[in-house]
C-alpha cells in the first residue's frame, strides 16, 4: 500500500518493495544503480518542516555505504517503512 504524503522524512527507514533506480554520485559522476527488492534505505534528507521537497522530489538516501539519489514518489509507492529494530533483526 502506498504511503500517505509527508512519511518520507529524514531519519526513516524503508524496505522497497519491488526493485527501484536510483542515482549515485561519485566523484562528480552520475551513475544509474538499481536497488533490489527488500533492500532498506535511511532517509538522510526530505521535505522542510512545512512539506515542501527539495530539488523537484529527490531524497537522499542512504544504501549499504552508498548515499544515492531517489524520487520521493518511488518510495511512497514501493517503500514501506521499517523501525529500527525491525532493520537489527532482519541483518
């Protein structure tokens, strides 16, 4: 089911659903990832305290030791959130 507006915030965690494109930077170089299903991103940034998204959607978050791009709409559709002891139980 699909997250209501304003979960994606910074500090959450989400197990993706179905596999999901995201952007990694690295040394100035853009790189198309794709994150496999059941993979679990910590959001590092999101929407202001009013609900306004930066940079037209995009979250940063991070995967394994990657900080990666991704657009807010893929995790309210594929995202379902995690607590932090359901993340410690499941490593």
């Amino acid at each position: 089911m699909p997250l209501k507006g304003g979960c994606v915030r910074k500090g959450r965690l989400f197990r993706l659903s179905r596999p999901t494109v995201a952007i990694h930077l690295v040394d100035g170089i853009k790189t198309v990832v794709s994150l496999p299903a059941n993979a679990v991103v910590k959001i590092l940034s999101g929407p202001d305290a009013n609900g306004e998204v930066p940079d037209k959607g995009i979250v940063y978050a991070a995967w394994e030791d990657r900080t990666v791009a991704m657009f807010i709409v893929d995790l309210e559709i594929r995202g379902i959130e995690v607590w932090e002891s359901e993340q410690s139980a499941s490593a």
